[in-house]
C-alpha cells in the first residue's frame, strides 16, 4: 500500500510514519521493554491527559448532584438523571466516535472529542435550567464517550506488545487520579465557590490538553491499513465483529453495573448519614487510592502472569470486600472499621485496567476503535440504570444491598474473562488476516510469534 495514495496524506509526513511503523515493528519482534520514545510518549501523553480530565469531571459529577439538588429543589432520583444522560450519551458517543477514528484517525477524533467536552463544560457553569444542564451535560457525554476507546487503540497500537499491558493499564488509571482530584475539588473547593463556578474553573486545565493533542501523533497500525479502514455499515453485522464485540460487551456491563451502583450516590449517601461534604470527599479519595493501587498491581500482573489470572484475581479482591462491607452492616458505614474491607473493594474494582489492553487484542485494525468504544461505552450506557435502581433501594433497604450485588456481578465478571483467549505477548499484526476468529474461539490463543 502506498501511502501517498491515501487521501489524508497530506497531514502525515510519509517518512515520519514509515520509520514509526518499521521501529514498532522492530520493538514487537524484539520484545523491547526499554523506555517510551518520543513518538510514543507523544501518544501516551495526550490521550492520558484527556482521559484524566474527561474522567474528572464524570465522577465530579457525584459531588455537584449535591448543590445542583438543593438549587433546583430535585428529589434525589430526578437528580440522578443527571448522572444518567451523561452515561447514556457516552454510549452514543463511544460508538458514533469510535467508527469515525476507524474512517478519520485516532488523532481527529480525540481533537474533536476534547473540543467538544470542554465547550460543554464552560457552557454548565451558566445554565439557565436543570434541563438545560443536563442537555449540556449529554454533549459533553458525547465527548467522553469518544476518548478511552479511541484512546486506548492509540496507546496499544503505538506500544510494543511486552509492555502494552502495562502502558494500557497506566492510561485507564488516570481514571483514579481523576477521582482524587474529584473528591479534593468536590469536598473542599466546591462548598467555597458552589457548582457553577466548579464546573468554570474544570474546563481551564482541558485547554492544555487541546494543545498537546494537535502534537500526538497517528497510530502508524491505522496508518498502514487505511485502505482497508474505510468500512461499509454492514460489515459491523459480520462476524468478524460481532463475535468480539458480544465478548467484550458482556463483562463491560456487569463491571459498570456494579461499579457505577455502588459509587455514584455514595456521596449523597454519606450526607445523608450527616457527614460533611469535606468527610464524604475523604471517604471518595480513599476508594480512589485503592483503585490506583489495584491498577498499579493489575497493570503490572496482566503483562507478566497474563489477562485472564488478572482480571479474575481482581474480582476477587473485589468480591470479597464486597462482602465484608455487607455484613458488617448499616451501622459501620463511614466507620474506621471499614477501612479494610473499603480498601479491598475498591483494589479490587480495576477490571477495565485490563479490559482496554484485552479488548484492543481480539479486535482488527479496521474495526479496533470502534470495537473498543462500543463494548465499553455501551456497557457504560446501561449503567446508567443503576444509580437510578440504587436510588430506590438505597430508600427502602438502605445500602448494603448495593454491597452484595455489587459482588455478585464482580464475581460474574471473573468467571466470564476466562471465556476469552490469553492475548499477552500477541502482536496486532495477527489480527488483520482474519485471525481474530481464531481470537475469539476456545482453541484461539495468539502468541507473540503466531
């Protein structure tokens, strides 16, 4: 294939992207587990910072219910609303986004997404209405649902397959920095400066973020197969992506399904047990410090004893929290007794720390973005149930049934992953000649030299 020939050509320099895809090339047989180079620093960089931002202000959301609540005279559950258009709307956007990076690039599509959800973002803090709030909030929804799918297919097509595992699982855990920042701004700035001004304040650091995507670079994997990543509507009902995609789908949803019940109202919750916001907000950054803890480890475990053993080894740290919390009772929420079981939890609820470097390994080139975007914003979608459904538990039997179901689903997802083939070590490469039903079948293992 001739890169010339391609008709985006001109915003690529052709040598640039031939040394990129020989030196990747190079790195994947080789094995290298040295440093990032520029390029992929470049790559990492830009998505990582975009995701941390666009994350931050998902999980802000779970504080600014709080004022947003009180100001409009909403009940609880019509406040969860909130909360729910924007999951709703990043299903929407993670698979409208994730089929334009598989046509346009990696790179246009992430510009565009964090344009999107920084216009939005400034827009929130002076709405008018509570339905004018949540009309901006879907918008930013569509935003967000673009960037971890696109950004994950960036990251894994653009690092050598040693250390995708690790480098896949550092960029989802900027989701759990994000949630420090959240609870930090949430617990102590918000209170000061009300929501409004919160959500003015959140959008300044995206500017940043804009700057440093015009400099990523394309993924040099898109690149080589362009030709081919122009796709007709109907291949998306061929197998080819289906068999993946329905893999994938499944623990996405009982992951988020559990997470998103069990966390989104946690702060109301709280508040409603009579902490502060500032106590609620140290009870939020706790569980976020677990999680990064849990993605450190799950980053580093998934390269070295596979995908599989460590998404189910996570579950289980996370089921059995689970279960602590539950019988230890009503009465011991927001106690020093929790602690521990707090902290197992939420070491444990770092499934997607694995499931970006996994999805993006059963999935080709062509429909790799879109795959991605779709399994994970989808199921991300349909959480938006939970907090709705939580609402009305939380009402009528309090929280602990939240903690069980939580582990049920947990427990759910660390049996279904062994349905998957072990990826680690598999080279991307393998997946564009039709290999990925070989991915997607118990007998399909791909190795690195297959």
């Amino acid at each position: 294939m001739a890169y010339r020939t391609h008709p985006h050509w001109k915003s690529v320099p052709q040598a640039f992207l031939t040394h990129r895809w020989e030196s990747i090339v190079a790195d994947t047989t080789t094995g290298s587990r040295g440093r990032l180079d520029k390029a992929q620093r470049g790559a990492f960089v830009g998505a990582f910072l975009g995701w941390l931002f666009d994350y931050y202000e998902i999980f802000l959301l779970t504080f600014l219910l709080v004022p947003i609540i009180a100001e409009f005279g909403l009940s609880t559950a019509a406040g969860a609303w909130l909360v729910s258009a924007s999951l709703i709307a990043m299903a929407v956007g993670g698979v409208g986004f994730g089929m334009l990076a598989d046509r346009i690039g990696r790179r246009r599509v992430l510009m565009i997404t964090v344009l999107m959800f920084t216009i939005a973002t400034f827009a929130r803090a002076i709405a008018p209405n509570y339905e004018v709030l949540v009309v901006l909030t879907a918008i930013a929804g569509l935003g967000l649902g673009g960037e971890y799918g696109v950004g994950q297919s960036l990251i894994s097509e653009i690092i050598e397959p040693s250390r995708r595992g690790w480098w896949g699982g550092l960029y989802y855990g900027g989701a759990f920095l994000s949630i420090m920042l959240a609870a930090l701004v949430g617990g102590h700035l918000l209170p000061a400066i009300g929501w409004r001004w919160t959500f003015a304040i959140s959008g300044a650091p995206v500017l940043l973020v804009i700057y440093l995507r015009s400099h990523t670079p394309e993924s040099p994997h898109w690149v080589k197969n362009a030709s081919v990543n122009r796709l007709k509507l109907r291949e998306y009902t061929s197998g080819t992506f289906l068999r993946p995609f329905a893999l994938c789908l499944v623990p996405a949803v009982l992951y988020f399904w559990a997470y998103y019940g069990l966390t989104t109202l946690l702060p109301k919750y709280l508040t409603s047990l009579g902490f502060s916001m500032a106590a609620a907000s140290w009870w939020i950054f706790f569980t976020a410090v677990a999680g990064l803890c849990g993605c450190l480890f799950g980053s580093w475990a998934c390269d070295r004893w596979g995908r599989r053993p460590t998404v189910t080894i996570v579950m289980v740290f996370a089921a059995v929290g689970g279960l602590i919390v539950y019988l230890a009772g009503p009465s011991a929420i927001g106690s020093s007794v929790l602690l521990v079981p707090f902290f197992i939890l939420y070491f444990g609820s770092t499934a997607p720390t694995i499931f970006g470097t996994l999805f993006s390994e059963v999935f080709p080139t062509r429909f790799r973005s879109a795959g991605v975007s779709a399994a994970l914003q989808l199921a991300r979608g349909t959480s938006a149930l939970p907090p709705l459904i939580a609402a009305g538990v939380i009402a009528n039997a309090g929280y602990m049934p939240i903690f069980l179901a939580a582990t049920v689903l947990y427990t759910a997802v660390g049996a279904w992953i062994w349905l998957f083939p072990e990826t680690r070590n598999s080279r991307l490469e393998n997946l564009e000649d039709g290999a990925v039903r070989a991915a997607t079948s118990p007998e399909g293992t791909p190795t690195a030299n297959s």
